[in-house]
C-alpha cells in the first residue's frame, strides 16, 4: 500500500503560480523547499498552509517560514504559578533586610 497523500511538490507549486501570479516566480518554490528539509512538515500540512497563503490577498511566501516556531520553544513548558509567587517572595525578603555595610 502507497502512502497517502503522495507528495505533489511540483503540481502544488503550479497551482499557487496559476492562483497568486502577483508572487515572484520561483519565491515559494524557495520556502516550500525550506519547509521540506525540516522533519515536522510533513506534505499534508504544506498543502494546508499554501492554501491559506494562497487564500489571503495579504499574504506573501515568506510569511509561511515565519509561521514555524522554533522546536525548542514549544518543548519548553510554562512556569508554574507558584514560581512568580516564590520570586515575589524572595524580592520581598531582600527588600526588608537592612543594608549591610
């Protein structure tokens, strides 16, 4: 059994110079090609970005490179709401202590 979607690089690339003529040629086949090289990007998930560039009259090739995050920021989890609650503690503290001389 073949995998489904099979990446249609070239034919996706003609239907964003048919729809968006205005985009310089050969500008998205840049991006895409950025895209491609990196592991979380898989061909679904291209076609569904280039149909929304495509679909917003302000949008430029470029602003799919700027729509993915940095890998290391999404693994980063938030602090907890307690760390704010320490820190203010701990400034509290300092700030009572009389000056050492």
């Amino acid at each position: 059994m073949t995998d489904v979607p099979q990446p249609a690089t070239v034919q996706l690339l003609a239907l964003a110079a048919a729809a968006r003529p205005d985009w310089p040629p050969g500008l998205l086949g840049d991006v895409v090609a950025q895209l491609r090289c990196r592991d979380d990007w898989t061909f679904g998930r291209l076609v569904v970005a280039v149909a929304q560039l495509i679909a917003d009259p302000e949008a430029e090739p470029p602003d799919l490179l700027a729509a993915v995050g940095e890998p290391w920021r999404h693994r980063r989890r938030p602090p907890a709401p307690e760390t704010a609650h320490r820190g203010a503690a701990a400034a509290r503290a300092a700030l009572s202590q009389p000056p050492t001389t």
